[in-house]
C-alpha cells in the first residue's frame, strides 16, 4: 500500500505523535517543571539540592534539544520550518539554552534564556498562541487609540499645569510631571486626594478630573478592549475557514490515493484476466 495510506509510514507517523495529546502534554509538563527549576535557583538552598536543580536544568534541556529536532522531523516542509514565527522562538530559546553556565560571560545571557524557556508553554498550547497572535495584529489599531489618548493626556496635563502647579509644584509644576499625576489618576491611585487638594483653591476642578476618567478609564478602555476582541473575531473566523481548508485538502488526498490504488488494483485484475 502507498505511502499516503500507510499510517506507519516514517513522516505520518512523526507527525501523530508531534501532534497527539500525550506527547503535547510531556512537553507541557517540562515546560512547567523548568519554571519550577527556575523558581526554585532564586532561594538559598542546600548544596545538594543546587546540584539535583542543575543537573535536572541541564536534563530539560537536553529534552528541550530533542523536542526541537523532532518537530523539526516531524514538518513536512523543512525549508519553511524556521519561517514560523514561534518555531524560530523555540529554537532560539533552545540554542540559548546550551551556553554553557560556568561561562562567566555568559551567565546571565543564559540565565535569562532559560527564564524565556517558560515563554515557550505559549508556543505549546494552540489557545494561548491564538491570543499572542491576535494580540500582535491589534497592535496597530491599538497604536492609534494610544496615540489618541497622548493626545488627551498631554492636553489635560497641559491644563493642569497651568492652573494647578500653584496648588502643588510637585504634581503640576511642568507638563511631565502633570501626565505623570494624570497616570495616577487614570489608575485610580489615590486620585481623590489629588483632587480635594486642588478643590481648596478651584471648587470646579472636579469637572477636570471627571471628565479625564469619563476619557480614559471609560472611552479609551473600551476602545481597547473593542479593538483587540475584534481582531480576535477575524482570527477565529480565519482559523475555522482554515481548518476546513486543510480537512477539504486531506480529504481530497485520501480520495486521490484511494483511486490510485483502485486503478492500480483494476489493472492488475485485468493483467489476471488476461492471462487466464
């Protein structure tokens, strides 16, 4: 039987393991005891627990070393295999690994790659690629949305410097130090005690600080939020229209090989008919 029908064939084969549950969940267990390797390097521990934490450190990355050449088996177009945004992380991060720690030049460049190592549970789970991906294409929508909001903040920062740096020089005194008060005020951080202090000198100023919040806690948030779920809308949509893309393509796959082996199969039993 051909290759295209054989489930034992080498590349299907690397592929149902690469993408089965068990092997998914190994790797997802790795990830999360290196986290925990990690974690556990930033206490003062007993010599002998050190020595277990490094060799078990220097163990997940062999591991992560092997998870990597297997994927990298397991694709079927390994041109394209570093092409992929978060396979290029993964190797990065995995080659990264391999500094050597008692290299004391590299020693931080390696711890921080091993920290990045607990990053790559995203690059595992597809959910939590879906929301890095959509995230990175609303940048740009968001991008706008913030420079809108500079905008505001540097208008109203500009105001209350104005009228209130008499007040407090050390909240008002220039435009920088008021968008640094606006901040605060924007995250609600004790933005009330802000605004009493200025209301002993201007009754009204409430109306400034209302109307700031009504802007960026309300408005601009929402604003966010509406353009990062409607990319995420977009990115569903074009992940379902895929998915039945790639089932249509194996379908018709299967179909053709099943006709190929049907013809092959018609031809020897007329051979057969033939000779007898």
């Amino acid at each position: 039987m051909s290759a295209e029908l054989n489930p034992k064939s080498g590349l299907h084969q690397l592929r149902h393991i690469e993408s089965s549950k068990i092997f998914q969940g190994v790797v997802i267990t790795i990830i999360i005891l290196s986290a925990l390797t990690i974690g556990a390097k930033t206490y003062d521990l007993p010599t002998l627990v050190e020595s277990s934490l490094t060799v078990m450190d220097n163990a997940i990355t062999v591991f992560f070393l092997i998870e990597i050449l297997f994927r990298f088996a397991a694709c079927p177009d390994k041109k394209r295999f570093l092409f992929d945004g978060w396979n290029l992380f993964d190797t990065l991060v995995v080659v990264g690994s391999l500094i050597p720690l008692n290299n004391s030049e590299a020693v931080l460049l390696g711890r921080l790659l091993r920290v990045f190592r607990v990053l790559r549970l995203v690059s595992v789970v597809p959910e939590l690629r879906f929301l890095i991906n959509s995230l990175l294409k609303a940048i740009p929508r968001m991008g706008y949305i913030a420079l809108l909001m500079f905008i505001i903040f540097y208008i109203y920062a500009a105001m209350g410097s104005m009228f209130f740096a008499k007040v407090d020089e050390a909240l008002w005194g220039d435009v920088a130090i008021a968008m640094l008060t606006l901040f605060r005020v924007a995250t609600f951080e004790d933005w009330t005690d802000v605004m009493y202090a200025t209301m002993e000198a201007y009754p009204l100023s409430w109306i400034y600080y209302l109307t700031f919040i009504f802007l960026t806690a309300f408005v601009f948030l929402n604003m966010m939020i509406g353009a990062i779920l409607e990319v995420m809308g977009e990115e569903q949509n074009a992940r379902e229209a895929q998915r039945a893309h790639d089932e249509r393509d194996e379908m018709a796959r299967q179909l053709t090989a099943i006709q190929t082996q049907l013809n092959k199969l018609s031809t020897q039993i007329g051979a057969g008919s033939r000779q007898t």
